[in-house]
C-alpha cells in the first residue's frame, strides 16, 4: 500500500492511498486513489469517525485534498 498522510487539521485528518502494490512514487498522480476523511486525531482512530471515502482521479485529487482541508479548519 503506498500511502500520503494523515494531513491532520483542527477538526480531522485526510489520508490518501492506494491498494495496489508494487506501485511507483509518482502513480499517485497518474491512477485513481483512495481519500478517507476522518474526524478525531489518527492516533485514536475508529469506524465510525469516517466521515468520507471514494476512490479520486489523480486529476480531481488536488481539489478533493482542498476541499476537505477548508471543511476540517
């Protein structure tokens, strides 16, 4: 699994990855991911503190990220 984050804010965390292994660095930005959002702090994480997960094109990646990192300011 390659994995970027959590990208930790006042109220949650953003973590983006892929499930594929074997993958380059830069196919993050090349294939589809995973965005989990979550409320709470990475360190005590539970299910139920999900607040969104989709898998993302690289292309609408940038603007999923800052579109969470305005909702969890």
């Amino acid at each position: 699994m390659y994995e970027i984050g959590p990208l930790t804010y006042r109220l949650g965390y953003v973590k983006v990855w892929k499930e594929e292994y074997g993958q380059r660095d830069e196919a993050l930005m090349h294939d589809r991911a995973i965005v989990g959002v979550y409320t709470g702090t990475p360190e005590q994480r539970t299910e139920s503190d999900q607040l969104f997960r989709a898998w993302v094109d690289a292309h609408e990646l940038p603007s999923v990220l800052a579109h969470w990192a305005n909702v969890l300011r």
